[in-house]
C-alpha cells in the first residue's frame, strides 16, 4: 500500500458511551470542515500511524464474511448505496452495540474518508476508524493586552492512536491496532471481528514454538539431535521453508496430530489467521533455530549447549549417593 498521494475527503466524529452504564451514543449528522492543517495532521498521524505490515489483520466471521457488521457497511457504502454520514452512523451503532463489559471506556469516534490510496497500483478510497479514548493536556501560549500568558488546553493527539481501523476499497485486510488489547478485547474480536495476519518474525516465532514442542516430545536426546539436524539440512537447501515440510519432519518422531493440536492452540491463543500454509524464509530463521536447537535436554532438569561444530552422540548418567556423574560424548560434524 502507499499512501504518500493520500488526502483527507470527509471526517465525522461521534460520541460512543458504554452502553452497560447507560451512557449515550450521540450520532452526529453533518462533517466537520478541514482545513490543510488538519487533513497534514491526520495523514501523519491517524494514516501513517496504522499502515504497517504489524497491523495488518483479516476480516471473518463464524458462517460469512459479508455478514461481518463492518464488512457490510463499508461495502453498502462503497457500492454507493448508502452515504458517507450514514454509514459512519453505522458504524459507530454498531461499536456501541459491541460494548459487552461495564470498564470499556468512552470516548469521540472519527470516522474519516480517505482518497488516492494505491493498492496494487491502482488508486482506490479507505475508511478510516479511529476511537480516542484518552486525551492529552497542552500548554499553549497567548498573549492579551500585550501580556503573554500560557494556558492549558485539552485535546486528542492523532499521533497516539487508543484504538484504530483501516480498510481499503474492496478488500477484507484491515489495518488495525488497539493499544489497550490488554486489558479489553472488544475492539479486535467483537466489533471488528478480525484476526491477525501473522509477518515473518510471527511465523518464525510459532514455527521456533512447534518445533520446541516436537523436541519436548521426543523422550531420547539422541532422537531429539536427530530431529534438530533434519530441521538444519532442510533450512540449508532452501531459502523458503513451508510448515508442511516441518510438519512431515516432526510426524517421524512424535505422535500424529501434536503438530496440529499445537499450531491450532498457538493460532486461537494468539488471535491469528488459521496457518494450514506457513511459509517462512530461511535467512533470519535459521540462526534463532540453532540457539534453540544447540540447547540439549540430558534428563534429569540438567540443558547443555553445545557449539554449531560439535554433535551430540550420547549420554550415560550415574548415580552416586548425592552425586551425578555424567559422560557425555560430542563428536565432529566434519569429521
């Protein structure tokens, strides 16, 4: 996406209580001006803040994607069959609708249209939503009667985003953030209902968590170091591995179906898209692999790590009264 010929058409703001302590949802019926001031802040905050590939997320829903709420009023919207001011009016019923928890915060919702986007090389609109649930104090100066005087004033920063949304003409991604996921989850899984599409270091960091959990299945340290060299030669060969390769790899010393149990509990914990395909390039990969994989279980709650040059061969435990004598074997993997 580039958005550096990106300009600011139409903002509507609206107020959003928390419905379960009945406050209201006031709905305003007309945009506001903007001048150039404006639309600069809003694109260097609001647009540049929330296009990154970290926050990029996939509309769903349980049955069809076009009975997800948002997906079906952007699209009426797009399809010119309803307003700008009705569809952000649908927008924000629908957020206040979605409040299911009494400390959810209030706060003014922007809804804004922006134009010349470029998507695949082709210009397109996008709708942006944004919830401010914080504000910031300013202090401004001013002068009266030739005597300068400093003032505070109260305001909300486009820079700092509380909770965000972007979607583009015709596409089911969104961007999307929520700097409070922490302590409330409403804004991801309940109004916007969108999953996360995982970057490389994610899928690096749950192929490294799937292949952990391979090694902490396989009972034999000699197996384990099997399974680890396997990995290696299958990362030197390539520059793109896929998590089916890893897969067929790990269903040679484990279980059937513990690669799949754990990759469906990693995708459901974390909120991201189901990986039936994960794809995962080598070259950053591989050096977090070795750390991981130079770490050898012996038994007994004792880790070695061992160097890149040295193999594990075997190890032989002996127990003396309080004493464990350990024999260890590594051996040259170039001889």
């Amino acid at each position: 996406m580039e958005i550096g010929e990106a300009v600011v058409q139409a903002i509507i703001v609206h107020q959003v209580g928390n419905r379960l302590r009945e406050e209201p949802l006031v709905l305003a019926d007309q945009c506001f001006a903007s001048t150039g001031d404006i639309s600069n802040l809003i694109l260097s905050g609001y647009l540049h803040g929330i296009v990154n590939e970290k926050n990029l997320h996939q509309l769903t829903h349980e049955s069809d994607i076009s009975l997800n709420d948002v997906v079906h009023h952007v699209t009426s919207f797009f399809e010119k069959n309803i307003s700008f001011i009705e569809l952000s009016q649908r927008i924000a019923t629908h957020l206040y609708t979605s409040t299911h928890h009494p400390n959810i915060a209030s706060g003014d919702l922007f809804i804004i249209l922006f134009d010349k986007i470029k998507t695949d090389g082709e210009y397109c609109s996008a709708i942006g939503i944004y919830k401010s649930e914080s504000k910031n104090q300013y202090i401004s100066k001013k002068t009266e009667g030739g005597t300068p005087e400093l003032e505070v004033l109260t305001g909300i920063n486009p820079e700092l985003i509380d909770k965000g949304a972007l979607l583009t003409e015709g596409s089911m991604g969104v961007y999307a953030l929520d700097r409070f996921s922490k302590r409330t989850k409403y804004w991801m899984e309940d109004f916007l209902k969108a999953k996360q599409v995982p970057d490389e270091k994610t899928k690096s960091a749950i192929a490294i968590g799937l292949i952990e959990k391979v090694r902490s299945d396989i009972e034999n340290p000699i197996a384990r170091q099997q399974f680890g060299e396997e990995i290696i030669s299958l990362c030197t060969e390539r520059e793109e591995i896929l998590g089916s390769e890893l897969k067929e790899i790990s269903e040679r010393y484990i279980q059937e179906g513990v690669w799949e149990d754990e990759l469906k509990n990693i995708t459901q914990r974390k909120s991201l898209m189901d990986l039936d395909e994960i794809k995962i390039p080598v070259k950053k990969f591989v050096p977090k692999l070795r750390k991981t994989l130079n770490r050898v279980d012996l038994g007994n709650d004792i880790l070695l790590t061992i160097p890149n040059n040295l193999s594990f061969d075997k190890v032989d435990f002996e127990l003396n009264g309080k004493t464990i004598l350990i024999n260890i074997v590594l051996e040259s993997k170039h001889g």
